[in-house]
C-alpha cells in the first residue's frame, strides 16, 4: 500500500486527545493483522508472532491530534472554547473549522470569528487569547445552543494532501506520521520468523494531554523493549538548525537520559549499515514523548525513540516527507530482525510513487438546500484582483442568453446591457465587482519557500496555518502557509501576531529550483475553505463580493425587467476600483447602484454601537463610507422600496469602510450613486458568513429600487 494512502486514511479520520476512537480503528486495520483490541483507555493493540513468546517489543505511536473543546454556548450562539493539547493561537482567528456537535448528525462548519481589526487597532499585532475567541457557526442561538454541548470538539478543517515530491501536508499530521511508521514497520514484519519475540503494536491516546494512554497501555502489556515514534522539529524559518533536522533527511534517532543507550546505539549502527540517512536528536532531560512513561513502566522498560522530522508542528499546516516515515519503519522493522535473529524478507517499498490523485482545494460541498442560484459556483471560482479571467468566463456563461449587447473593458470588466420593457428614463448602472483578496508571490526563498504579499486588505492574522492553492486555471500547486512550531517561541512570541514579512507558503518543495518550476513571482494564491450553506446562512470563502454578482446575475436573469439597465461585473474591486473607475467611465450612466459585501461586526468583543450592521436584519443602507457620500433621494427611496417589497433593510451605523461605488460617483460629470449591501461576517478572510434572509431580501429590493430609480427622470438633488 502508498504511504500516501496510508497518510491520508490517518490523517483523514479525526480523533482528538480522548476521542481517538476513529484513528485507532483506522491504525489498527491498515495493519492488516486480526485480533487489533481497544484498550479501557481507548488504546489499540495488535499483536505478530506467538502469544506465548518469551519476549516482547512494543511499537508505539500516539494517535490524538491537537483540538479544541467547546466549553459554552453563549446567548448569541457563539462557542467558547478552550485548547484540547497545545493549539497555537496563532492559527485561529478566521480559522474554519468543524465542530462534533452532539446534537447533530454530521458535523457542523463553523469559523473562529475575533475582533475586525479596525475596531481593535490597539491589539493589532496581537494575537486574541484563547478565551477571547469564539466559533461562529452562523446558526440562530436556540439553534446553536439545542445541537452544541460543552464538551463538543472542534478541530480546523483541513484536507490530508499531496505537496511536491514526496512530502505531504495535513493538520494531525502529528503523530499520524509516527503511526503510519507503525503500520509500514507492521506490514514489513507481517513474513518474518519472529521466534522466541513477540511485537506488539500500540496506538496510543492522550499523548497531547499527559499521555496516560501508552502509561497504562504498557503496564498491560508487560514489555521487555519499546520503540516509541513521534515527530521531531524540521527545519525551517526561524527554527534552529540545532534542534531541528531536514525534512527530507531522514530519521531523527532520539538520545536522552530516560532512552536506553544500547538499543539507541544498535539503531544507529543499523541506520548505518543499510544507508538509511538519519540525526541524532539529543535530549538533556525527558523527551517530551510517551517514551518518557514507557521506560517507567512497572519495573523499566529500554526504550529507544524515532522521529520523523516535520515543519510547523502543532498547526493545520503540518508538512512532512512520506521517504522519512519509509525510513523510521524500515529502521524498526530492521531492529526487531535484528533482535530475532532474522533478517527482513524484501526492501522496503519505495515512497516515490506517482500521485494517485492531484490535491486540489477543498472540496466542494452542500449541506441541504441550495437557495442561492449560481452562488456556489461563483465562490468556487478563483479570482484574485487582476486574476479574475475564471469568474468572468462563469459569469459571462450565465448572462448571455439575458442580455442584448455585452462588452469586456480593456481591464476585463464585463459590461452587459439587459433590455427592459421600457426605455430607461434615467440611466442606471447596477455594479458588483469579480475579484476576492488573496495573495501573490513575490519572492522565492533558497529553501524553496514562497514569500508573498496580501492583495488587497487582509488581517496578517488570519494567514498563519491556512492550506492555500498557487497559480492559474489548471496550473496549481498546493501549499500551506507555515510557522514555527509553539513549542520553539521566544519568550514574547506567544500572543503576537506575525508580519506577513516572515510568512511563508511552504509547498513542499526541496529547494529554490524545485520551487521555480511551480511557481514564479506575480502567481496568485487564493485560500482553500469549504462551502456550505444552510437553511440560515452561507459559509464561503470569496463572498465578497461573489454575492454581489450572484444577485446581479439572478437580477440579470429575470424575465420581467421594467427599463433597459447596465449590469457591470467589475475587476480589481479590492485593490483601488480600478475596474468600476474605467468601466463607468465606458458605460456612462446616469445613476448607479453598487451591492457589495460590508463587514458585520455583531461579533463578541464588539460594543454594540461599533457593530455598524447586523446579520439577517437585512440588505445594508450607506449614507457615507471613507470614499463616497451616497445619493440622499436614492438612500430615502431603498428604505421606501423595502417596505414595499416587505423586507428588512438597515443603515450602515458607522462610517467604515468604502468600495466601488467612491470611483463610480466622481465618473465624468458625476454619478448619483447608492449602495445596496450584504452584512458578511469575516469577510476579508479564509470563510466569511452571509445570511440567507439578507440575501433574499437584497434581491427584491435592488429589484423594485432598480425600477424606481430608472423609471424616475434623473434630475440631480
Ligand atoms: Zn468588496
């Protein structure tokens, strides 16, 4: 079997420390022996060779992940939680993440939503604590409140995936490298004489939290000998070269006090003689494994550690190399051989297969109805500000049959004009724009990481751990944006939030070279995330403002439009209205609406007369953002028509803010220009939120205001 496969099968069942139910299984069937037995701690074991053999060698790997627990459910549906193991806080705020709810059948999306930075400008380098954060899962209080329990846990979504070469990424990827070493040095063993030994393989829980798993695993099992695998810290980024070791190079063979010196020596010594690449990991005092409480158990226990070197430790953004994890169970495998007298029947089987599958972003999924038309393929879509070439062409795809002449601006903006029943007393042009925020690249590092810089307005603190795709159309390669790991902070950098300066996408690459064939300076990078709606909300990456042009395409697609408009999907929104600025220039209109996404801040630590607009209490009314004074007729006519159409509306409580509509009004002789919007929470983010009512309701009021205001001669204030 692939270690791939392997991996991903680990990787992809989830287990939390005291939860470990699914990956114990996992591990114990990948092995392929019969017998595998779940200890009262929830352990697994399974056993080669004779049940009556005079000695015993224990395997062991621990098989929780690190989590987090829900501690409350708060009056307004946020979860509070608390870490389960040793979360960095560091990759939380906007983190998406599924929560096991107990109340429900599958589990729950949600995102770890914090303080907008413009409302927290004194905390802006720091990280919120733990405490302080909350998981949104855009969800009616009494609905959260009846399916969560304290105690429910929450874990980020990640996706197990292929990098370059022979490394991989995945979040638990800490310990479940070391248990798939387990499985392979399992597998390797299953034809071997064992003779007077007998090898125990353990999957042990709770590792993360104390690890009273392997503790009473091995009074149980009585051994004479252990190996224990973990993982070890990788080289990268401001990690030490002392404490850490290539990722890529091979086994780390552990020396410390509490670790046995002869078996240590012997599995150097076998390293050696089949050229197997290893360092050796020196420890003062204990390992900070379970080899620390095997070697104690009952009368002793020699006890040897391997660990499989990996970057970023304790964050989604785990990388290791699938070889290292060959090489650890090939090293076992030789040291049991060795103490059985026997010798191994075939050599290992090689990592470096071709890919079974390419990783792609996240996958595409629905929870329930769809009520949104051709949102969820617009949010799929990748479109980084001045990369939006994928949205056009699905928007274009859409509108086609609907509209009577269509043009694309010079810098891609579409321009399509719908015919109305009527001819158009005044001249209206409705506006959303294309692209999202991500990244670019700028800068390949010697050890083929990519640095990059944000486009558009992005809180550096949403980056750190989130899984990333680089490139254009079919041209992708996937990343993770790495950090070091929690365990190696300087005092003074828990908490801190890191310049975007010293992030970095790790693509799994082995140097600049290998790096350069993939990428290149100027190549976008969007967030991977999942998107999910529910009866509720809709969860996304890219909403703004997808959802802009999702109701400007189901406007566009109306049978029974009263006067001619203009409908502009717009480039390069996020980074200066550049698209809206030429576009309205072509397009010449009278009166203009734009209907955008704006950042709801109803979120806990905002004081509720900063939140500017709510979620669900419908589309949102500007008077004045940074860039524009609105149209005071037009904004008096948008409560108006919303009356008329029986939906809610609300003011922007706040001047935040400001979008395409400030290039628009100054166009030519000036525009009179309003502002429909969508409150989104997070929405400069891997997952923002979106209400179904307020989007619904947007809908029917840009229908009737559209009408009013085209039907109505322009006549200025
Ligand atoms: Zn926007």
């Amino acid at each position: 079997m692939k270690m791939e496969k392997i991996l991903k099968t680990l990787c992809g069942a989830i287990g939390t420390s005291g939860d470990e139910t699914a990956p114990v299984k996992a591990a114990l069937e990948l092995t392929g022996l019969p017998n595998g037995k779940v200890l009262p701690l929830g352990s697994g074991c399974v056993s080669l060779g004779k049940a009556d053999a005079e000695k015993v060698i224990l395997l062991e790997a621990h098989m929780d992940q690190i989590g987090l627990v829900v501690t409350s459910v708060d009056e307004h549906g946020f979860l509070h939680f608390a870490n389960c193991g040793g979360s960095d806080q560091r990759v939380m705020p906007g983190c998406p993440v599924r929560v096991f709810a107990t109340g429900a059948d599958k589990p729950l999306l949600g995102v770890v939503g914090s303080v907008p930075p413009h409302l927290d400008r004194a905390n802006t380098d720091k990280v919120p604590d733990v405490e302080d954060m909350t998981v949104d899962l855009g969800l009616p209080a009494v609905k959260a409140k009846t399916v969560v329990c304290p105690g429910d846990r929450v874990v980020p979504v990640y996706e197990p995936k292929k990098l370059m070469g022979t490394r991989f990424s995945s979040a638990a990827l800490d310990n479940r490298a070391g248990a798939a070493a387990v499985v392979r040095a399992a597998r390797l063993l299953q034809q071997v004489d064992l003779g007077s030994w007998r090898v125990l393989l353990l999957f042990s829980t709770m590792e993360e939290i104390g690890g009273q798993g392997a503790h009473t695993a091995a009074y149980t099992a009585a051994v004479d000998e252990a190996i224990c695998v973990d993982v070890g810290f990788g080289i990268q980024p401001g990690v030490k070269p002392e404490v850490s070791h290539p990722v890529g190079g091979g086994v780390m063979i552990g020396s410390a006090p509490i670790l046995d010196r002869g078996m240590t020596r012997r599995l150097g010594q076998l390293a050696d003689e089949n050229h197997i690449s290893y360092k050796w990991d020196v420890m003062g005092g204990f390992t900070g494994t379970n080899s620390d409480d095997i070697a104690v158990t009952r009368g002793g226990v020699r006890t040897a550690l391997l660990s499989v070197p990996q970057r970023s430790m304790h964050t989604p953004a785990e990388v290791v190399d699938m070889q290292d994890i060959e090489d650890t169970a090939l090293l076992m495998a030789l040291y049991v051989c060795d103490r059985c007298g026997a010798s191994l029947p075939q050599p290992a089987q090689s990592a470096e297969e071709p890919a079974a599958d390419t990783a792609a972003s996240a996958g595409a999924e629905s929870d329930g109805e769809v009520w949104s038309a051709c949102l969820p393929q617009l949010c799929r879509e990748r479109g980084v500000s001045g990369s939006e070439e994928g949205v056009r062409e699905l928007i274009l795809s859409q509108i086609s049959n609907f509209a009577e002449k269509i043009e694309i601006t010079p810098l891609g903006s579409i321009l399509a004009y719908k015919k109305g029943k009527n001819r158009a007393k005044t001249r209206l042009l409705l506006n959303a724009h294309m692209d999202e925020v991500g990244l670019i690249i700028t800068h390949i590092t010697d050890e083929g990481f990519l640095r990059f810089a944000p486009v558009g307005r992005i809180d550096p603190r949403v980056l750190p751990g989130r899984s990333v795709t680089v490139g254009y159309g079919k041209n992708t390669v996937p990343g993770v944006i790495g950090l070091k790991p929690i365990h190696l902070l300087e005092k003074g950098e828990r908490g801190k939030a890191i310049p975007v300066e010293e992030l970095y996408i790790d693509i799994g690459a082995k140097d600049k070279q290998e790096a350069a064939k993939v990428a290149v300076p100027g190549d976008m990078v969007t967030f991977n995330s999942v998107y999910e709606e529910n009866g509720f909300s809709v969860k996304s990456r890219a909403l703004d403002d997808r959802a802009g042009c999702a109701l400007l395409v189901h406007l566009m697609q109306q049978p029974d439009w009263a006067y001619d408009t203009i409908f502009e999907f717009a480039v390069q929104g996020e980074v200066g209205c550049n698209g809206s600025c030429t576009g309205a220039y072509l397009a010449q209109p009278e009166a203009a609406v734009v209907v955008e996404c704006t950042a709801a801040s109803d979120v806990p630590g905002t004081e509720t007369d900063q939140q500017v607009c709510r979620l669900g209490q419908g589309p949102v009314i500007t008077f004045m953002d940074h860039k524009t004074i609105y149209d005071k007729e037009y904004t008096k006519w948008a409560f108006e028509e919303a009356r008329k159409a029986g939906v809610p509306c609300q003011w922007q409580e706040g001047v935040d803010g400001d979008n395409d509509a400030g290039a628009i009004y100054i166009s030519r002789g000036g525009v009179r220009t309003a502002a429909v919007s969508l409150p989104c929470r997070y929405p400069h983010a891997p997952m923002g939120i979106v209400s179904r009512s307020d989007y619904e309701a947007a809908g029917a009021l840009l229908q009737c205001l559209a009408q009013r205001i085209a039907g109505t001669p322009c006549s200025g204030q």
